[in-house]
C-alpha cells in the first residue's frame, strides 16, 4: 500500500457526505470464510467436492433441490451453519463508523450472501443485496408463501460427504421442499421479490445524494464481474471517486485510488 493512495483516500471519505460500499467475495475472507477464488481454491476448500468433479458453479445450481435435495441443501445447508457461525471482521465496524458520522448518508451494494453488514449494525433497508440472502428461503414449487426467514430452520449436514440430513426445510404452506432465497447459476426460479424492493430502495438513495460521493469497492473480483460494473458505473455517471480495495485485481480508471490489500488491512490503514 502506498502511502500517497491511503493519504488521497483518507482525504476523500472525510469530505464525502455519501458513501456507497460496494462488497464482493473477498470482504468475508478476513472473517475467516473460505475463499472460493478458482477451481482448486474452492476444491481445498472442500475436498468432498473434489472427489465429486463438482465446481463451485455446478453446484450453486437449483437443479440439485429437484434431482438431489441432499446434495444441494449440503452444500448450501454447509454455508448457511457458515455463515451464522462467524463473526464478521472488524474492517464493518470501520465502515459503519464512517457511513453514520456527520450525518453522512450511506448504502451497501453487495453480492454477498451471508447477511454480514447486517450482523455488523446495518440497517436492512439500507443494503442491496443484488443475489439474494441465505438467511431467506423461499418453496421449490413456487406455492405462493413467499420469501420466509430462514431462522426456524436448522440444516445439518455430514461433512465427510456434505451432504444433508433429514429433515430439510418443508414450506409451511404446501410441505414440499425449501430452497434458498439466492440468485444462482442458470436460475430461472429465483424469486427476487425481496432483492427487488432493495434495488427500489437503491434508487431512490442515488436519486437523494445531493454532495460528494465516494464508492468504496471491497474485495471485488473480475470473474463475476456485477459489483465492479456497479462501482464503475456510478463513478463515470455521478462523478464519484472510487476506492478499490483488492490484493490481487486493483487497476482503477485513470483518477481513481487502488489499495492493493485485503480489505480489514486496508480499513485499518486508513484510520491510523
């Protein structure tokens, strides 16, 4: 990190009167979730996988819930117990602190799905959350229940073969099969009732910021590109100086500041 970018950011955030966090992947490695960069990142990860010939994308598919219940309610029933278990880094504190000082006004773009700047004291109603939420459900069968809170549910799941035990979740409505509420690979099924009234939400903040915007972009990467294009995108439109947070995939526009380092590294540079 060089000292020219951190001073340049640091200046930026203090004269910003609106921040927009944008996270990808890479946010939650520093609380310690695996990270799934690559092939055989995602297959030491999980070795039964490998075993298996089954990559992260093959996976992350909804045919599972209708062909192989267990195996798919495995793999997400695994992040789920994951996601609730782990505490969020001290690199969201930071953000917080900064989002809700001098009356700034703030909002979270993530494609992250493991609820963590909610855990971490963010209003739900000032996050996006573009594919969806783990702690969401929604019916197989598209029975009409809707979007239900994860919370009464518990999956367990046999780590020797990451596969899930029964019971699996049973929509209380109609008794047929649970699914994540979360956008995946080839999903035509997703209900995206939830996610579309946050992005509804999203609009109407950008339409309100009246003042200096900073985008501050957190562990986003260039294989699934969506928060990149977000971050990219409102700085070439709104004038926004954009602050990108990555170890590896740190090249910014002509103007912008790059941070080459993982993000709790970086937030912890830039306030000391």
């Amino acid at each position: 990190m060089l000292s020219t970018d951190i001073q340049r950011a640091q200046e930026v955030i203090q004269k910003a009167q609106a921040i927009l966090i944008c996270a990808g992947a890479g946010m939650g490695v520093d609380s310690g979730l695996p990270d799934f960069r690559g092939t055989e990142g995602f297959w030491r990860a999980y070795p039964p996988y490998q075993k298996l010939g089954l990559r992260f994308e093959e996976l992350a598919n909804p045919q599972w819930f209708r062909e192989d219940p267990s195996l798919g309610w495995g793999f997400y029933g695994h992040r789920l117990n994951l996601y609730r278990q782990t505490k969020p880094h001290a690199g969201f504190d930071i953000l917080r602190r900064w989002c809700t000082e001098a009356g700034r006004t703030h909002f979270v773009f993530t494609s992250n799905v493991d609820g963590h700047f909610q855990r971490s004291g963010f209003s739900d109603d000032s996050v996006y959350e573009v594919h969806g939420s783990i702690h969401h459900m929604q019916c197989v069968d598209s029975c009409g229940v809707g979007i239900l809170s994860a919370d009464p549910f518990e999956v367990h799941v046999d780590h020797e073969t990451m596969r899930a035990t029964k019971p699996l979740p049973q929509c209380p409505k109609c008794g047929c099969l649970l699914r994540p509420n979360i956008l995946m690979f080839g999903d035509w099924y997703w209900d995206s009732d939830r996610s579309d009234q946050q992005q509804s939400r999203f609009g109407e903040w950008l339409r309100s910021i009246d003042g200096p915007l900073v985008v501050i972009e957190c562990g986003a990467g260039t294989a699934i590109p969506t928060v990149r294009h977000q971050s990219e995108m409102l700085v070439a439109r709104m004038d926004a100086t954009l602050i990108r947070i990555n170890p590896r995939d740190y090249r910014v526009p002509n103007g912008q500041i790059a941070i080459a380092a993982n993000t709790l590294e970086a937030l912890e540079a830039l306030v000391n």
